[in-house]
C-alpha cells in the first residue's frame, strides 16, 4: 500500500473507555469470565480500529485496548518473568515482578492480536512493543549480574516476538521506550540492546521515546540532547519523538546531527484535553520540515492517547489529519 | 427501633440513651406514635461539638420515599449538648409532629419556621452564599466583632502559621529542589503555590526560612523561587502584601478559584513544584450522603429561621415577615452595604447567620439526577468505594474540595507534590465516631474532609495521597496531606 506524503499514524494507544476500565476491574474482581473479557476487547478494538480509520489516519494500530499497561501485557507474558498476581489494586496498575533465572527462549504470544488488527482492516498497519530497556526496569531483578544483562536476554526473546509478528504481515514494528529520558546514563548499553532487538527482524521499526505518559501526565523533563550521538549507532527506521507539548526546540538536533533515520513528529499533545485546531498542527508540521526533508516524515501524536476520552482522541486525529492535509497542499500533493 | 450511640462523652452516655429509650416508649404507648412508625425508626445520639452549628435539639430526618413502595423510615437525631434537661420529651413531640399528623401539637412545625429555599444537596444551599459573603466582606465582621478570623477558630489561631511546621515544610522542598538540580532536572524558575493565603502569614515564613536555608547551603535558589499567592478575594490578597513585603521581587499575587486553580493558572500546567494549602477544602462547598440497609442516599437540605427568631429579627430591622426574605437576599447580592448603617447590615448579617438552621431530608440516589455525584465519581465507582464502609454510615462526599483536588492535581510538575493541611476523615469508622459538620466558625461553615475519596480521586489520577497528623500543636485535630507520585 503506497502511503501519501507525510502519513500520519498513531503511537499507539487509543482513548480507553470508561465503560471497558468497568469491565477490565470487573474481571479482576472475578465478576466476569476471562472469555466474557476477550469478546468485549475485540468489539472494543473493531471500535478504536474504525474511530482511527474514519479520522483519516493513514498508519493504525489496534488502540492496544486489550493490555491494562503498556508492561503487563508483555510481563505476564514473558515466559522465566514470576508475576505476583495480587499486587494490583486497579487493572492499569503495574504488577510487581521478578526474574529468578535465565529466561528461556519462547514465544510471548502477542502475534495473534496483530492479526486479528490486519483481518479488521485494509489500512497499513502498526504493533508496538514495549522495549528491553522499559520492561527492565518493572522487574526485580533476582538473577542477572546488571540490568544490560537483563535487557539483552529480554532483547533476544522479544526479537523472537518480533520475527513472529513479521510472520504474521507485520510492516511496522513499534518499539517504546519511554524510559530512556528518565535514565539518561543507560544510553550506551540500550543502544547495543536496541540493535540486539532488531536483529534480522524484517520490518520497518520506529523507536518511540517521549517523557512519559503514565497518568497523562510527564514522568520527566529535559532535552532530547541527551540521545544525541549515541542514538545514531541504532540499527533503526524512524525515531518518533514528542514535540507538540515540549515545543520545537529539540528538533535543531535534526539538523545538527542529520541521524540517518526519518523522524516521526509528535504534533498533537495527548496531556491535555485542548483539541488543536488543524492549523496549528499544520504549523507545527511545517516547523518540522524545516529540519527534515518531508519524504522523511510522519506525523503522530506525542504519545498515546490511552488518557484522552474518545470524542477528544477522536476530535484531535482528525485535527492531525487534517492539518497534515492543508501542508500536503502546500506542497502540491 | 434502632438506638446508635454515635459520639458520647462518656458520662452522659449511658444516661442519655435511656432517657430516650423511656420518652419513645412513652410516646409510643400514649398513641403518639404508631407502631410502624417505631419499628422504622432510627434514633442517632450525637454531641456536637461545634456550638454554633445547623441544627435543632432534636431533629427529624425524613426518607423521602422508601424505593421499596414499603413504609418510609425517618431518623431523629438529638444533640445531647444543646438538649436541656427534662426538655426531651417536648423538644422530641416537637420535632417529631410532621412526620405524623395525628401528633396534636398545636401547631405544625412548618407553621414554626420561615423558610429561605426549597430542599436541595447541600452544596448548593444558600448557606454556602453567606459562607462567601462571610470571606468577601470579613472586614467587616471582624471589624463588628472585634477579632481577627483566625482568633475565631477552635485553637485561637491557624496551624498554617506553625514555624516549626513551616521549616520542617521548607526543608523538604529544599531537598526535592536540590535533587532536580543534581539530576539536571530543575528548571530556571522554580514555582511554588499557595491557595488561600489569609493574612500572607505563612507565605512570609516561607519565604524567610527558604532565603536563609539557601543562603547556610549556598544554593542560590532563591533568586528562581516564584512564589504566587493565590486566592479569591483580591483583598485578602491586597492585604497579605505586607507579610512578604521582604519577598515581592518572588511573588506574584492571583485571584483564583480554589475550586479550579487550573483555569487561571492553565500555563503552569506540570510546571509547579509544590502547591500548599490550609483549611481551604474544609470551607468548600459540600453535600452528606448516607447508607442505610445497602441503598445510597443524598441529604438534602432546606434552610430556615425559626420563627421566634425570624419575628425578632424582623421586629428589630421594622420588617414584615415578608420583607425578612427579601432584605436577606439583597444582603446576599449587595452585602452589608444595602442598609443605610453598615454596621447595622453587618449586624442584621450576623444575626441571621446565628439563627439559620437546615432541615434534612434523605433522597434515594436512584431518584436523583446523576449530576449530583462531582466530577468523575460516578455511581458504580462510589459503590466500589463504598464496599469498605459500614452498611450505615453518613458522610461528607466533599464535592468542593475533590473539585479542586482534581483541578490542582494537574499543575504539578513531574516530581511536584501537593501538601494539604486541614481537618481529615481518613477511616470509615470515624464517621461513626464523632460529629463532621456542618459547623459554623464565626460566619463561615467548616466540614470534615472526607480523605478517603480524595484518596481515591488522587490514585486515578496517579498520585498516591498520605496522611500524617500535624504534630507541631497537641490536640491539634489537622492533618496533614501530602502527594507521592504514584507507580
């Protein structure tokens, strides 16, 4: 599928209602079946995979409304990774967890929800995976001699995953790792677990890095500096990164740095409830081409939009989408 | 019949509740009650603490309408402190005459009191409007009483103006500030907030030790600290300048509404480091639901004069009972002022205010409009909440106060924490235990802060909320809350 100029696409989450928060905490409260659970998920994906389409958005994802958090749905599924079960209080809380032993190589078993995402629709699109350097640093580490030695063995069997997603038709692998920013000084070993990941991995992979977007809310602040050589070693596609509520400043790296990869802008702040209008995403765009050639540019929110209510979510795609449009025009597409 | 002993001093207790006991039975075999009506008769003992408070020696609460179709139950509550002695039995015939007709007290209680609203949750009752006339124009009630506000409350002056409480305050932040720094993680200018400022007293101490403290640890921070001052009243503001008359190169002084700090201060979204309040969500507009046999409930309430007040009042201010209304409302829009003699305003104000009192009655949730419950606590929710607490109990759902708890949370910076001193309900069980308001501190109402639901409302949105009793005064009631950044 030939996508336009600058196409659009999504982080990942989608707006999370209010009624499937019910449900998710009906579940662990053992007040429905694990099946009854699965069946509303898939309505609740077919519904975030229609919202994203009627909006506009050329690259999709499956609004990832199926996991309680972005680690949980990869943690207790990661075979070596000992869960302990009753220490969630809600279902978006995170599970406390371990690692006793060297993790076996197997499959984490995600490929069959990217599937049911390509059956759903005709739209290209997107899974995410949640990064090596993100998931070490939720687990207790009991067995390896550093948090990189966790993180390679982690790389390793998610390059598995990911070699299974390809399987499946998967184009776009999404990798997030939110917590780079925090833990700036990990950079030099997440860049070698980074290439580990995507090793032989035949798909185009996006690096998401934000500040943070537990709560909806920023976990930390700075600059994008700090990423800067290093992160030009990763054997990647794209770096998508937040802008819309940092500001542009960032991107001079761009420029000062020419990375050899596209750069997927964030152009809509999901930590807010302010819907942008179409022009100053439009604006934000074109700030954007300024640093980097449009050939070599997505547009994104910042991050997810798991906080947003849906009209917001919905009401700020469209936004992106039709900003994007009127910069498309402006260079004659 | 069920007899609940809610918060007795010892003493009486046991005295009390026969006294009771003997007076129903009494009324009971003299026909002034009916035998379904007893078995469906609730009777609370409580000891109010406040002595200015909203209600009668005894009063009846009716239920609405009993959701079953069966017999509505209806709650009398006495107040041991205001009953006199051998006044039971006809405070009690009193208060008890409209839920039954065949009573024969001479005249009906409505008759007895003028009425200045119809039945509505409490928030919304015109109460709360003399609680904002009581903060728009303290100066002159302070001038009318001659005591400043703060001598007004129970311990004569405000924990918020602790020095030791203040330092140990200090001190934490300074050691957050010196963190960020360390992790580069401190933006150039550091901003602090307070709501409801007072007499500025706090901000002052605040800002001295944080100087001095910087200056020992040669940090410069200082210089970056932007102190805003923020409340509703622009003289109260106007007059907290001269306790930080020191420190106007760092502060900056904001009209805002407590119940919604993000609407004036929406740029500083994530970007303040600390926000410090005292005794602001305890005089914040709130509503009481109550529990009884698994069904949920909202207290409504009705304001009223009684009526040998009402006539006196009148009589003094040469008003028809009338007129009473309408010179109570007009005081409400225009204040004091709208008499000729302010001070005369000022003192028909008050008189007013001492005599109001609030009628209650319990309205099954189902038959109120959802829109009653604040913000994002909606049925389902409470219940899950609720499954902790006593199958009866009455509470504060201190909508005011989660308002601004919710609408303060979002101006936090990353690693930013809220500090909230005031008087806290932080157990089920204490509403069982003692009296939470409504009372009245001079011409303002103070409510118990239910911490249980902020608790809630804060791990929604990803803080968790921590309690430590305010340990600079004893016997002080105040605890203080603070905010850790959730997982």
């Amino acid at each position: 599928m030939k996508l336009p100029l600058l196409p659009t696409s999504v982080v990942g989450s989608y707006s999370m209602p209010g009624w499937l928060e019910r449900l998710k905490t009906e579940y662990f409260a053992r007040r429905i079946s694990r099946h009854d659970l699965d069946e509303i998920h898939d309505n609740a994906v077919k519904a975030a995979i229609k919202d994203q389409e009627a909006a506009g958005v050329d690259v999709i994802t499956d609004g990832e409304l199926r996991r309680d958090n972005m680690m949980d749905y990869f943690l207790e599924r990661l075979p070596g990774v000992q869960i302990d079960r009753s220490s969630k209080k809600f279902y978006y809380d995170f599970y406390n967890c371990s690692v006793q032993g060297k993790l076996p190589m197997a499959l984490v078993g995600v490929a069959d929800d990217f599937r049911f995402l390509r059956s759903f629709t005709d739209h290209e699109t997107k899974f995410c995976v949640t990064g090596p350097h993100a998931l070490t640093k939720r687990i207790h580490n009991e067995f390896y001699p550093n948090e990189e030695a966790l993180a390679t063995d982690l790389a390793r069997v998610l390059n598995l995953e990911m070699k299974e997603l390809v399987k499946a038709g998967a184009k776009v692998i999404q990798i997030d790792e939110p917590y780079y920013s925090g833990f700036p000084d990990d950079l030099d070993w997440c860049v070698k677990v980074l290439n580990t990941l995507v090793e032989g991995v035949d798909a185009k992979i996006v690096v998401h890095i934000c500040y943070g977007n537990r709560y909806g809310k920023p976990s930390w602040e700075g600059s994008y500096r700090y990423l800067f050589p290093r992160i030009l070693d990763a054997k990647v596609h794209q770096l998508t990164l937040e802008f819309a509520r940092r500001g542009g400043e960032d991107l001079d790296l761009f420029r000062e740095f020419k990375p050899p990869f596209e750069l997927g802008v964030g152009v809509i702040d999901v930590k807010t409830q302010a819907v942008e209008t179409a022009d100053m995403v439009a604006e934000r765009v074109r700030k954007a081409l300024e640093f980097v050639p449009a050939e070599r540019v997505t547009v994104l929110p910042d991050c997810g939009c798991f906080h947003l209510p849906r009209d917001i979510a919905f009401a700020k795609l469209c936004a992106m989408v039709e900003g994007t449009r009127l910069v498309r025009k402006e260079l004659g597409q | 019949m069920i007899l609940q002993l809610n918060h007795l001093p010892r003493k009486t207790s046991a005295a009390s509740a026969q006294d009771i006991v003997v007076t129903l039975q009494s009324l009971l075999e003299e026909g002034h009650l009916e035998h379904e009506q007893f078995a469906n008769l609730c009777v609370h003992l409580d000891w109010i603490q406040y002595k200015q408070n909203f209600r009668e020696a005894v009063t009846v609460i009716p239920c609405a309408e009993e959701p079953s179709g069966g017999l509505p139950f209806f709650e009398v509550h006495v107040d041991l402190r205001q009953i006199a002695q051998g006044a039971l039995r006809a405070e009690m015939l009193k208060a008890m005459a409209p839920a039954n007709p065949d009573f024969g007290h001479p005249r009906a209680v409505q008759e007895e009191r003028v009425l200045l609203e119809e039945f509505r949750p409490f928030r919304t009752s015109i109460a709360w409007r003399f609680n904002r006339l009581y903060w728009q124009r303290l100066a002159d009630w302070e001038k009318s009483t001659g005591r400043g506000y703060e001598e007004a409350l129970p311990g004569g002056k405000s924990d918020a103006n602790h020095p030791q409480a203040v330092a140990d305050g200090v001190a934490d932040f300074w050691t957050l500030v010196r963190d960020l720094d360390v992790k580069k993680q401190l933006p150039a200018e550091i901003f602090v907030l307070e709501i409801g400022v007072g007499m500025g007293t706090r901000a002052g101490l605040w800002l001295d030790r944080f100087h001095k403290l910087d200056q020992e640890r040669g940090t410069n921070y200082y210089p970056r600290v932007r102190f805003l001052l923020g409340d509703y009243s622009p003289a109260t503001l106007e007059r907290s300048k001269a306790a930080v008359r020191a420190h106007m190169d760092q502060c900056s002084f904001v009209v805002l509404d407590a119940l919604n700090p993000m609407q004036t201060l929406s740029f500083l979204r994530h970007k303040i480091q600390h926000i410090h309040m005292t005794n602001v969500y305890d005089n914040l507009p709130d509503e009481e639901m109550a529990r009884r046999d698994g069904r949920l409930y909202v207290v409504e309430v009705r304001a009223y004069l009684p009526a040998g007040d009402a006539e006196r009042i009148a009589k003094e201010y040469e008003l028809s009972a009338r007129d009473l209304g309408r010179c109570i409302e007009r005081l409400l829009e225009a204040g004091p002022e709208h008499f000729a003699d302010r001070a005369r305003g000022v003192n028909f104000w008050q008189q007013v205010w001492a005599a109001m009192r609030l009628e209650e009655r319990l309205v099954c949730v189902d038959d109120v409009r959802a829109e009653s419950l604040p913000g994002e606590l909606d049925r389902s929710r409470l219940d899950e909440i609720l499954r902790e607490a006593p199958s009866d109990v009455r509470f504060h759902l201190n909508s005011g106060a989660l308002e601004s708890f919710r609408n303060t949370l979002p101006l936090l910076s990353t690693r930013g924490y809220l500090q909230v001193q005031d008087i806290f309900v932080t157990h089920w069980s204490e509403y069982q235990l003692g009296f939470h308001g409504p009372g009245k501190l001079d011409g303002s109402i103070v409510n118990w802060v239910n911490g249980l639901l902020l608790r809630e409302t804060a791990e929604r949105a990803g803080y968790d909320v921590h309690f430590a009793p305010f340990r600079y005064r004893e016997g002080s009631r105040t605890s203080i809350l603070y905010t850790t950044q959730r997982e």
